[in-house]
C-alpha cells in the first residue's frame, strides 16, 4: 500500500511539474509578429539615431549578446561594448536601411533566426553598397531579444544605384 501511495504522489509531481513546463514554454514561443517588431524598433533605431534613447534601445538585446561589425576590430560581447558601439554607429556611420519586407526569419520554440539584405551609404564616395545582417533572437521571460547580430559586407563591395 505505501509503494501504491508512493507512486500516486510520484506520477501527480510529474504531471504537475510537466504542466507547469508546457505553460512555460508556451508563453516563450516566438511568432513572426514579435521577430517583425524587434527588427522594426533596431531599424528605426538606426534611422532615427536618437541617442538620447539608447538606455531604453539596450532593452533589446541579452547581457551575453554578441555583435559583429564590418570592420575587423568589431567584434563585441555584452551590453556595455554594444551600447559604445551602437552610440558610435549612430553619431558617425553611414545611414542603413533595412527593407522589412525581404526579411527571411527561422523559428524554432524561443529562438528566432534572421537574414536580411540592406544597404548603407552613401560613402564618401557617394555611393550605397549592399550590406547584410543576419543573427538570432531568444524568447526569455516573455520578451523576445536579440542574442547575436552580425554585419557584413559581401565581396567584392556590391554597389546599389
């Protein structure tokens, strides 16, 4: 009788404590809605170049998140090196636009994977090229971040007219 007993409390744990997984990582699954929003708020935040908002910008990346520039020194890890980065992108890089509509975006449960191609310039030489963005998003506690970005230029420079 006591195994019987044992095993009743065992299996009601289990069923308790899988609920309470199934409620968790239903409230963390990503929709396409959210990837779209996130990548409005980055696009509009180069854009508008606003600084005076970076603190609430900061709100959309993970502690740990890495970012990758063009150059070969741009190679960043954390909020605090993003955040100098993101400052100096806004004050002194070339505009970028980022066309929404050709975003391609993978999701699998709380993680969100992107690509996109965009332009920047115009250069000192007056010209746009094509740039290229692609990273990944997590789901945490509700709220969908961006854990990894990645910049680059494809070779040869791709000029846009």
């Amino acid at each position: 009788m006591k195994i019987l007993r044992s095993s009743l409390v065992v299996l009601f744990m289990l069923v308790i404590v899988g609920e309470s997984y199934a409620q968790t990582c239903e409230k963390d699954k990503v929709t396409h809605k959210e990837v779209m929003q996130l990548m409005e708020t980055f696009r509009d935040g180069y854009i508008k170049r606003d600084t005076s908002i970076i603190n609430n910008f900061m709100t959309n990346f993970t502690d740990d998140i890495v970012y990758m520039g063009v150059a070969s020194h741009e190679f960043f890890r954390g909020l605090k090196s993003v955040r100098r980065l993101t400052l100096w992108d806004w004050k002194k890089w070339f505009d970028l636009r980022l066309p929404l509509d050709k975003l391609d975006v993978r999701i699998d449960k709380n993680v969100a994977w992107f690509a996109l191609r965009g332009t920047s310039g115009p250069w000192r030489n007056n010209k746009i090229y094509e740039i290229r963005l692609f990273g990944s998003m997590i789901k945490q506690n509700g709220k969908l971040l961006f854990k990894q970005i990645c910049f680059s230029y494809p070779a040869p420079l791709r000029e846009i007219k």
